[in-house]
C-alpha cells in the first residue's frame, strides 16, 4: 500500500502531526486539512485514496461534510474513516449511516488506525478481473468495477459493492452477520455485527431503482441473517 495518499481532516494540528508521523512512517503520502472548506478542496484537487475526518470541527462537522463528499461524484466513493470522541453506539450508527467506510474513537493508537486503514484500502480495491455476474437484470462487473441494472449503471459504495460481490457469487445460503463481517471485511478486522445491518440498508437502497427493487433480492433470515436469492424478485 506504499505510495498510497491519506487527507488528515482535524482542526488540532497536534493529532494531524501524530497521525501524519505515524503514516508517514508506514509508507503513506499523507496530506492536510483545518477544517470542512480546506478539505473539499484538497478533495477535488487530489483525489487522496482515503480521507481520516474529525467529526468535531468549528462551523461545518465532519458529519455534514462527509454529506456533501457522497452527493458529489468526483468524491462519493473516496473511502472515509470517521475520528471522533464520540463513543456511544448511536453515534456509530449514524457516522455508518452517512457513508462512512469505519469510525475510530479517540483516543486511539497508531497501530489500530493503521490496521483499520489498510482494513478499509483493501475492501475499496479493485477486485480481480473475472466474468461478470448476473442475476434477473442485474450485472456486476469485476472488470469495470461497476454494477448495471436494466442496463443502467448503479452507484453505490466501496463496501457495499464487496457485500454485492459476495452476495452474487454465494447465492441461496444464508449467512450471519459474523460470516459477512469475516467475508467482506476480513477475519482480522473489528466491526460489531450491527455495521452489517447499516451496509444491508444502504445496498438495498442503491438497488432499489425505478424499473425493479433489485433490493429484494437480499432477504433477511430471521434469527439468523441474510441471504440472497434470485426468488426474490418472484
């Protein structure tokens, strides 16, 4: 992952220093950002492989402009991790909910933010090339990394493309939320259980088009998880 650019988004220059030291060290180009503005355009001018974004930052939050990064094209599938000192589940949830690829709470170590940062550029890499998957009118290509439906492209996030992918090539099994974290986002990986619910909605709402609710094809297993199944376009 050497020669990978990271944008450190803190208004505390001592916690952009440690962090930037930290990365630098492992190999990262790392950039730097005070504050909402100065991000964004950092953002559209470098286009960094992954964004560290405080939440608590003067006039616009991290929260509002992770907002803004997903509604923009160039920025929408940027991988982000939140850092806050916001530790309560809900709060989670809702850093999840907006977009966010993880969410590290302070304080935290060096080695927990690289572990989650090399966690996170491995799930929004380019998988390999292989044939393209299709089910009742909906495509995933590994080749273009984009996913069609009717013919019509749909966006949606790194993550949720990898829970796509493995959906698409493990049909008709249910599987837990454990079996899913250790899929798709790695055996040596923390996330709670509950991320997978978060990552589900959000896969199903990108999938829900004018044409088709393609989300129906991922059901949920009562007590145990979910499944995807072509019968449920039925």
């Amino acid at each position: 992952m050497a020669n990978r650019s990271i944008l450190i988004v803190d208004d505390e220059s001592a916690i952009r220093e440690m962090i930037r030291i930290g990365l630098e060290m492992a190999g990262f180009n790392c950039m730097e950002a005070t504050d909402a503005q100065d991000a964004y355009g950092q953002i559209l001018d470098n286009r960094p492989d992954l964004i560290l974004l405080d939440w608590m930052m003067p006039n616009t939050s991290g929260l509002e402009l992770l907002r803004r990064l997903r509604r923009d094209d160039v920025s929408r599938n940027i991988p982000v991790i939140m850092l806050t000192a916001k530790d309560d589940e809900d709060n989670r949830i809702q850093g999840l909910d907006v977009g966010a690829d993880d969410y590290v709470t302070k304080p935290f170590s060096s080695r927990e933010l690289l572990a989650r940062i090399k966690a996170v550029l491995r799930r929004s890499a380019d998988p390999e090339e292989g044939d393209a998957v299709e089910v009742n009118g909906l495509v995933l290509d590994p080749v273009s990394h984009r996913v069609f439906a009717d013919t019509k492209p749909i966006d949606m996030g790194p993550t949720e493309y990898k829970l796509l992918k493995f959906f698409m090539t493990h049909q008709e099994r249910a599987y837990s939320r454990g079996q899913l974290l250790d899929q798709v986002w790695g055996s040596n990986v923390y996330v709670e259980e509950r991320t997978v619910d978060v990552h589900i909605r959000r896969l199903r709402k990108a999938l829900a088009t004018d044409m088709r609710d393609y989300g129906a094809l991922i059901q949920t297993v009562r007590g145990t998880g979910y499944r995807f199944s072509a019968a449920g376009l039925d």
